[in-house]
C-alpha cells in the first residue's frame, strides 16, 4: 500500500497505457500484465500491474524483481542517456477464494535465510515514500564476531 506522502506526488490523472508486456509466452495463459506510465513530481515512474491465476498466496511473491529489471531495461532502452530509474511501483491483486487476507512476506528482505543477529539487513535507495521494498535497495553487512 502506497503511503498518502507518496500518493500525492502522483500525477494519477496522466497515466499512459504502454504497449509492452512482460510475461514470457509460456506463461501468458496464466498471467497477464499491464504497465502504466505516470509522473512522479517532474520524474517518470511505472505502476505495473502482474495479474495472475492462482488461488493461493504465492511465499515468494515480493521476489518479482526480473518484472522491474526488465522494465528498467526497456525505459534504459527508450533513454540512453538516463544516469537514473524511474519508480516501479507493482500492484499484487489478491483475491483469495476463502476471504484469507495476504499473508505472504511483501518485503523483499523477509525471504532472505540470514541470521539477524549478524547485522544484515537491507537499505532502501529511498527514503519515507511508503513503498521502499518495491525501488532499490541494497545489502548491509557487519560481522557478527562468530568465528572466522
């Protein structure tokens, strides 16, 4: 769920339909998707939407980052001289057939087997937007003084 700070920076009334998809054949006849352009402030940013038939809660659905590399391809693609990415924001559809709310992890770091107690632990690129897991984000590590 996207916070009311990051809600009011979209510009939700110039949201463009883009003609691309990418779902591999193999799987267009269980999943579809959609992908939108709107602006973000001054910046372009996606909503991508994976609409896909199942009827359980899938554990590993906050991994869905080949959708977002591969729209990151595609924007770098249209704009070779972009030294940023624009804002993917995905929209997981759940409707599950008993009521069951969403229990999966939707934070990318909630799948990673690591001991916590380590010090690992992952920093978003961006900061108090609402939605830090779905942009970039990368990896922190301090020893954890346990052997070598």
């Amino acid at each position: 769920m996207l916070s009311e700070a990051a809600v009011a920076h979209l510009d939700w009334d110039g949201m463009e339909l883009q003609s691309c998809s990418f779902v591999p054949k193999e799987l267009q006849s269980r999943y579809t998707d959609v992908l939108f352009r709107i602006r973000w402030d001054d910046r372009d940013a996606f909503v991508f939407m994976l609409i896909e038939h199942q009827s359980s809660t899938d554990e590993l659905m906050a991994f869905r980052l080949e959708y977002m590399v591969a729209i990151w391809n595609r924007y770098l693609r249209h704009n070779q001289h972009a030294r940023r990415l624009p804002v993917v924001i995905p929209v997981v559809v759940h409707c599950d057939p008993r009521g069951h709310r969403w229990s999966a992890p939707t934070e990318l770091s909630d799948l990673l087997d690591v001991d916590r107690a380590c010090g690992w632990r992952w920093e978003s690129a961006c900061r108090g937007c609402g939605f830090c897991w779905t942009i970039w984000v990368r990896l922190m590590w301090r020893p954890c003084g346990r052997g070598s």
